[in-house]
C-alpha cells in the first residue's frame, strides 16, 4: 500500500506549479495537459453516468 502513496506523492510533485527556473516548458505543458484532461474526465463523469442509467432501464 506504501507504494501506491509514494506514486501518488511523486506525481503531485511532478505536476505541480511551482517557480522552479530548472523546470523546461515542456514540462509545464504537459502539466497543464495532465490538469486539462482530469478537469475532461471529471466532467464527463456525470453525463456518463446519466446515459448509462437512461440506458439500462434506471432513468427517469
């Protein structure tokens, strides 16, 4: 279980904004990809769940 913490832990690291004048551009594009496809997928979460509750007979 520990393992999964230290992975965790070292993604937010990795994908946090800081002022770090080592960190290339690239990498802050990619964190702002990583931070723009969880914001996707959080919001697809709702109509997805809708549409799967419409379809297998639990809709309104």
């Amino acid at each position: 279980m520990r393992s999964i913490a230290v992975w965790v832990v070292a993604g937010l690291r990795r994908y946090r904004p800081d002022r770090n004048p080592l960190r290339r551009r690239s990498d802050r594009v990619e964190a702002g990809f990583v931070a723009a496809a969880l914001v996707a997928v959080l919001l697809a979460v709702w109509p997805a769940a809708l549409a799967a509750r419409a379809a297998y007979g639990g809709g309104p």
